[in-house]
C-alpha cells in the first residue's frame, strides 16, 4: 500500500465529515501537524471533538479551528494560552473536558494498546473524579480513566519512510507517539521523508504498521508560546 500522498488536502479529502473526533499531536506550539490541522479548517467540517494536550493560542495551530468554531468539544489538559478558547468555554459555546497532563497521555497510550479503561489515583477527590467509578486498592482510592481511540490522528514527525515508520525530534516526541496510536486512521506530516529505503530500526519511535496516510510537510518557521529573552551577558543570581 502507498501510503505517501501528494499532499495534506488528499491525504485528508475522504475522511473529513462533521463530528469526528480527532486527536491531534504536539506540545504547545511544538511538534503541531499545521498542514493538516489548515486542512480541517479549509474543509469547513464541523461539530469536532479535539482531544490534544492544548489548544495552541490566538491563531496558531488548533486555535485556527476555533476561530472557524468548528470545535464543539475538547478534551484537553492545558488551555491557558488562548483567550478565545477562555472566551468560548465561558460563554458555553465549547464543551471541556480537562483531563490532568499524565493521565491524557495514558489514556491516548492505553487506546491505541487496545486498552479500554485503567485505574489512577491522579484526581480522585477532585472535579476530575465525579461521575467515574472507584476502586480501592492496597488502601488506596483510585478512579477509573478510559482509553480514548479517535477516529482520525494528526500527527508531525521528523522523519518518516514510505511504510510510515516515524522519529520525533526534542519536544515533539512528547504527544505524537501516543496520539499515532490512537487513532483509527493516523495521517502523518513528516519533515523528511526518506524514499530509498527505512528509516534505522533503532531510532524509530513510531512503527509504520500505525500509519495509514503520509505526507511532505510544509517548511515553515517553528512558532514559539512564549519567547523569553534576557540582555547580552546578564547572569542570574
């Protein structure tokens, strides 16, 4: 199967219909399929569910599909960068669910493992544990988490081969694996992809058999949240 296409708007075009839920990769700014995530707003879909770490800001990565408002619910665990998203959760346009940092992680990991559902005691005593099932174990309360499993992935990679096998660079690495797993289609915008042989089976993060659709990357420059910037030779104390 070829799994490289021309580009984000065919690797996309089928599969694009209101009310998917989709998982999306990236920490921040970093590590963002932007590619994709400009052709679900061109595509004009809408009554998305988003599950991603954040929701970019004011009009960078995903904060583009709630410009659109095409988002109606996000399953998230940090939001604070973004004002409209601040605006329409209190204004109950969007629909939130704020999952603490590990256990977002774990429940992407535990979907694409196959896992339905698993025990932490992160939450139990909070907003977070209401309504969810408890078990006591050693002592100790714990509640239950479900796996979560998209109906589509959105993922950047560093690198990629034409079976889809994926390397991650620095803060990339820290959603995207977990996000191509979870998905029953995982479409992937690499920054290079190698087209004469494999990637090294040592540093493949990501194995192709989670890749469905692949595509080149635009080269664009690398957003940063929040840039901090001291003078030429200050020192700390």
């Amino acid at each position: 199967m070829n799994k490289l296409r021309s580009n984000a708007a065919d690797a996309l075009g089928d599969i694009l219909r209101d009310g998917l839920t989709i998982a999306v990769g990236g920490f921040g700014l970093s590590g963002n399929p932007n590619d994709l995530i400009e052709v679900v707003r061109d595509s004009g879909v809408r009554d998305l569910t988003i599950v991603s770490n954040n929701m970019g800001v004011d009009g960078k990565g995903l904060g583009i599909l709630l410009e659109s408002r095409q988002v109606s619910k996000v399953i998230a665990s940090y939001v604070g960068e973004n004002r409209l998203f601040a605006q329409q959760f209190l204004n109950g346009e969007l629909n939130v669910e704020f999952v603490p940092q590990g256990t977002l992680a774990e429940r992407l990991r535990a979907g694409g493992a196959g896992i339905a559902g698993f025990y932490t005691r992160t939450g139990v005593g909070t907003p977070v544990a209401e309504g969810k099932p408890h078990a006591d174990f050693d002592g100790h309360a714990y509640l239950l988490e479900r796996g979560i499993v998209a109906d589509l992935a959105l993922v950047h990679a560093y690198r990629a081969d034409l079976e889809g096998n994926l390397s991650y660079r620095f803060t990339s690495r820290n959603f995207n694996p977990l996000v191509a797993t979870a998905g029953r289609v995982t479409v992937v915008d690499a920054e290079e992809i190698r087209e004469d042989g494999y990637l090294d089976p040592d540093g493949i993060i990501t194995p192709g058999i989670f890749v469905q659709r692949l595509v080149r990357s635009t080269p664009r420059i690398k957003e940063i949240e929040q840039r901090t910037l001291r003078a030429r030779g200050e020192t700390r104390e």
